[in-house]
C-alpha cells in the first residue's frame, strides 16, 4: 500500500509541477548567489591560502599577543614604506594626472611604466601586497586572541555581578547562572582565515530567505492532494470492507507524503554541505561557528557543519507539521480545493507574523546609539520563535546567541522549547487527523457506518 501510494503521489501533476518549481527556484538562487558573492571566490581562496600558510607559522610559534604586536609594527613600517615611495613617485612621470569630472586632478600609475621607475614601483606594489595581506593575518588574530575572548570574559564577569546582585528575581538568577554554564568553556579555533566562511554564510542566509517558506506551501498543495484524493473519488466505502484498512490507508498516505519531504530536505541539504565545502575547504566546515563574527554571541557547542545539517532536520521538522496540519484540515473536508485554501491561509498567516517580526532593525525605541530597534516588533519576533513552526524556515537564527525564555521562572532553551511545541502540535493534529480520516461529512451515513460496526463486531465474536 505504501508503494502504491508513493508512486501516486510522485506520479500526481500536482508534484510534478511543484518539484519543477522548486528545482527551477533552486538553480536560480544558486545563479544568483553566485553572481552576488562567487565572482571573486578564486580570488578570495587565494588570498586565503597565503594568510593560512603565514597563520600556520605563527601557530607553530605560539600566536601570542607579543606576536600580534610585532605584526603590527611590520603592517605600520609596510604602509609607512608604500607612502613614502608613493610620495616620492607621484611627482615624477611614473604617475599620469588627469581631471576628472567634478574638477578634482586624480593621479594613477603610467601604463607602462617608465623603464627608470619600474624597480620602485614594483617595491611599492610589493609593500602594499605585504601590509594588505598583514591586515588580514592581523584581522584573524586579533579575532581569535582579543575579540571573542574579551567578549566571553566580558559576558562571564556581568553573569557573576547579576548572580551575586541580591535585588535581583528568581529567573535573572537562574539565566545567568545558565550563562556561566554555557559561556566558561574553551573554544579552541584553528588558526585560519574565517573570510570563506562569512562569504558561506551571506550567500546561505541569501538563498533561504523565503525558499523554505515557498516549499511549505509548495507541500501544502501536495499534502492537500494526498489526503482528499480517496475522499474526492469516494472511495472510503473500501475503506471499511477490512479491519485495519482505514488506519492503514491514512498512515501510509502521511508517510508517501513524509518521504518526499525528507528526500526535498536532503537533497537540499546535500546541495548545501557540498557548497559549504567547496567554498570553505574541509578544515574551516568543522570549526566552531564561533569562528564567524555573527555567532560571536553563540553558546551552541557545534561546528559549522553541524550547523548545517542541524538546520536541515528543522526544516524537516516543519515540513512533517505542515503535512499534519493539511491531514487534520483534510479529515473535515474532502475537497482538495477547500483543504488547499484553507491550509494556505493558515501558513500565510504563520509566516507573515514571522516575516513581520523578524524586520526588526529599525528605528525605535530600545537599543544601542550603534543600531536602534522596533521594540514591540523585537519583543514579538523572540517570543514567536518559542513556539511558531514557521520559525523553522530560518532555523540559523537561533544560534547567533545565548537563546532562553523564562517559562514559570526558569530559563528553557528557545530552540527546545521551539522544537516541543512543533512535535506536541504535529502529533496532536497527526492523531485528529488519524481518528477522524474516513468519518467526513456524512460521506457514509450513520446508518451504514453503525450497520458496519455491527456486523465487523459480530465477525469478531464468531
């Protein structure tokens, strides 16, 4: 029966159609990711291989502060080198002035070169090569031995004030105490250029932005599909002629279109680890995400591949409740039309909260003099991504920090509590779905399905 059902749900127009859209969709923010943030990515691998080959002498020698310090008394002489030949040449005819438009004279290097000055010119290209590179190896140390340790010592130390604080309440206590937990461990980084992995991640949170929202309601439309079809050709009266024939019918009917979901998000999130790889390597993908600026915050104890794959099971997550969710909605009707619409409204309605929410960087009324927020839309945002599924097509965000919310005076993870509230409901309309399936709008009479269950009944006995 599961076969049977598989093969017509992948036989179906309806997924035909939709994979075609979805598969068209995916290539095409591939395309446009691409252009936005791969142009130069030989370049930038390059560029990153030279910083990892320095970086990988300075660790052999210890990578201390005295060795940060050295650095950037070489980056100084570097650029201290590169301006003073620049000085030097600019009067002379190695330097070609023009007047651009708006009436400024703009000085650039002769093309060619005349033969006297190529030696000083190469010297300065060769000074402006080295103090740029300088920066990057600096940008990665400083990173690793000043930035991220200060920000930990800097969270730790206000964790103990507010714990020893006695005006402080019962959850303020208990978070920070969390806190200490999660934050007094030792993360232990390679030393390696981590500019591959924040052009990763900008093209990753690109591509996603609204493809896992278009593939839930893509599935939606699928599911709605799945569960009325039996209903719309009045079929059930089959149904009935076995003991197990209902309950069987529907659970394999949620599991061809649970299949399909998991092969989407694997496909998905294979296409994701390759990329992953091929733009970071195999040494920057098992790092900590701590590693990236953005996760500075983060108390998750994963690696960006774990990150990843982590993600994938989410989107999984809400793809199961969403084909749930159309299973319960179909058990009350049992045209696809109706289920599809109404399901559509409900998603919509999730997502556009989400959406709403999550725009939170702007003018408002709470923040920093640095960035400003929307109060009641940042208060909304956090306390929706405890229990709204829709949360999941982005499920990256609740690992850029330390994520809790007090529930009865006690600090609960916001993904777990996320990840509970998704399973309970999916479960819940799974078994509504489950008991009601075949029972619809008097799609058999009373009569007959009580005459039914007497004669299976007096089977039974004999």
């Amino acid at each position: 029966m599961y076969r049977l059902e598989l093969k017509r749900l992948l036989r179906s127009k309806v997924f035909i159609v939709t994979a075609v859209i979805m598969l068209a969709y995916f290539i095409y923010l591939n395309v446009m990711s691409g252009r936005m943030y791969y142009s130069d990515l030989e370049e930038r691998k390059q560029s990153a291989q030279q910083v990892n080959s320095y970086l990988s002498g300075i660790s052999q020698q210890g990578g201390d502060g005295d060795m940060l310090k050295a650095l950037r008394e070489r980056r100084t002489q570097a650029w201290d080198g590169f301006w003073a030949l620049n000085s030097e040449l600019e009067e002379t005819p190695a330097y070609i002035k023009t007047e651009s438009p708006d009436g400024s004279v703009v000085s650039r290097l002769a093309d060619p070169v005349p033969e006297e000055y190529k030696d000083k010119v190469e010297q300065m290209q060769q000074l402006s090569d080295e103090a740029m590179l300088l920066d990057s190896i600096m940008k990665v140390m400083d990173y690793q031995l000043n930035i991220y340790p200060k920000a930990m010592r800097s969270t730790l130390e206000k964790a103990l004030v507010l714990i020893n604080d006695p005006d402080q309440d019962a959850y303020t206590v208990r978070l920070n105490k969390k806190a200490v937990d999660k934050y007094n461990v030792k993360r232990e980084f390679a030393f390696i250029d981590s500019s591959l992995a924040h052009t990763w991640n900008g093209t990753y949170t690109f591509m996603y932005d609204y493809f896992y929202i278009v593939l839930a309601v893509v599935f939606v439309f699928l599911s709605a599909e799945v569960f009325c079809s039996a209903r719309s050709n009045r079929l059930e009266g089959i149904i009935y002629t076995s003991k197990y024939g209902r309950s069987r019918l529907f659970c394999m009917k949620y599991l061809s279109a649970a299949t399909v979901a998991f092969a989407a998000v694997l496909v998905f999130t294979l296409s994701d680890v390759i990329t992953a790889y091929r733009v970071m390597g195999g040494q920057l993908i098992m790092q900590p995400i701590q590693i990236m600026s953005e996760y500075q915050l983060s108390a998750a104890g994963i690696n960006i591949l774990s990150l990843i794959l982590i993600c994938g099971a989410l989107r999984l997550l809400m793809l199961l409740f969403v084909i749930a969710l159309v299973g319960a909605v179909s058990s009350l009707s049992r045209n696809v039309f109706i289920s599809a619409v109404i399901n559509s409204v409900i998603m919509f309605t999730m997502f556009a909260l989400y959406v709403y929410s999550s725009g939170y960087m702007i003018q408002g009324d709470i923040g920093s003099p640095e960035e400003t927020f929307d109060g009641a839309r940042f208060d909304m945002f956090e306390k929706f991504r405890a229990f709204l599924p829709a949360c999941f097509a982005q499920p990256h965000v609740y690992f850029e920090k330390f994520d809790y919310i007090n529930i009865a005076d006690y600090p609960f993870l916001r993904l777990t509590t996320c990840i509970t509230v998704t399973a309970a409901a999916s479960v819940l309309m799974f078994a509504f779905a489950y008991f009601r399936f075949g029972n619809v709008l008097g799609i058999l009479p009373r009569s007959i399905r009580r005459k039914n269950k007497t004669q299976l009944q007096r089977s039974e006995s004999q």
